[in-house]
C-alpha cells in the first residue's frame, strides 16, 4: 500500500481521523503583493501548462513558480522537494512519492524537519486527491515527531496549478477549506501560502 492506494474510508478507519469540511481556513489570510518575476513568469507558463494539460506539466510550469516565489518571499527560510520519495512507514500504508513538500528548514540537500506543507498535483478531480494528500499529512505528522520536531499543524493543497483547495492536520482532526482559490488572484493565493509558514513578513500591504 502507498500514499496513493489511500481512499478516505481507510484513512478514518486506520488512523482514527475525524473530518471537518464546513471551515474556512484561511479567511483571515492577508493579500501580499507578487513579484514582477512570477507575474512574467506565469504570463508564459500558464497557457502552455492549460495547453498541454498534463499534471507533470502544471506541476512544472505553474506550481513550481509559485512554490519558488513562496521561498522567496519567506527570505529563502524554507525549502522545497519535488517528486521525492518520502516514506515514513510502509508498514501503515505511509509511503511513496510526494508531487512537492514545503520544509521549515532552508537546508535544500535533503527533507528534514519539520515537514510543514504536502502539495498533490492533479490536472483535474481535485476531490479525488484528497485521500493521498492527507495520507502524506499524516506521514509527515509521524516524520516531524520521529525526527523531534513536532509542530502542531501540518498543512496540505490539492491543486491543479490554476485551482487550489487546502487542508489542516492537527492530531487525528483533518479539516478541509470549504473553499477554491484560484491562481489569476495570486495576491490572495500566496497571501495564503506565506501564512502557513507563519513568515513574520505578514504585514506587508499589497502593491498597487
């Protein structure tokens, strides 16, 4: 069994998780402004991605922009893997590849913790990427405590690149944002995306 073998049934079932959909998690969220740099970037990514419509190619020519930019904005304090294998414990199904992995460690060589965000990429049926998201949330939970560095969230996205829902994991209690953001407000999306690494840059106000 793997991350991706995961339905959510099994997941309440073996690891005894209680689910919350009616929430809001990022209401409060702040809009920061974005750099001229990812502007221009996605100006010539995005409709190749939506064009080629694959999700190894939004992966790469959407998610990673965004991802980058995060880093940039957090005064490069995170690090980000793509396409790793992180397993954690194969004997629990905790196993696989992950699409992206957000780290609070700047350290770039390897995944060290604490493991703070899970991204899974699809091209479409976001829904239905939910069960392996939330199978690598709660590997990463188990890897951040083996490794001695437990912090009280993990944070998820199930995206396509162009649409993004988000989940919270703190203990068993999975809550999942009742709602979809979108990339054409990426003042709103990265405002989002910097709160989860609760970077002290949160004051900034958006640019004209």
């Amino acid at each position: 069994m793997a991350y991706s073998d995961f339905k959510l049934p099994d997941l309440k079932r073996r690891f005894q998780l209680v689910f919350e959909e009616d929430v809001d998690l990022f209401a409060a969220a702040p809009e920061l402004p974005v750099s001229e740099w990812l502007k221009e970037t996605l100006r010539e990514t995005l409709p190749i991605a939506l064009a080629i419509n694959t999700e190894k190619v939004r992966s790469e020519l959407i998610i990673a922009p965004i991802l980058v930019e995060l880093r940039r904005q957090t005064e490069r304090s995170i690090s980000f893997f793509s396409g790793i294998d992180f397993s954690v414990d194969p004997s629990l199904g905790l196993n696989g590849v992950c699409d992206f992995i957000v780290s609070l460690s700047p350290e770039q060589l390897y995944v060290s913790a604490p493991v703070l965000i899970i991204f899974e990429a699809k091209n479409e049926d976001i829904k239905g990427g939910f069960p392996q998201c939330i199978a690598a949330m709660i590997a990463a939970q188990r890897f951040n405590e083996r490794e001695g560095h437990a912090i009280p969230v993990i944070h998820g996205s199930v995206t396509t690149g162009t649409n993004w829902r988000f989940l919270q994991l703190e203990q068993n209690v999975v809550r999942i944002d009742r709602r979809e953001y979108y990339v054409d407000n990426l003042n709103q999306l990265l405002g989002i995306l910097v709160t989860m690494t609760g970077w002290k840059t949160l004051n900034i106000p958006v640019s004209s």
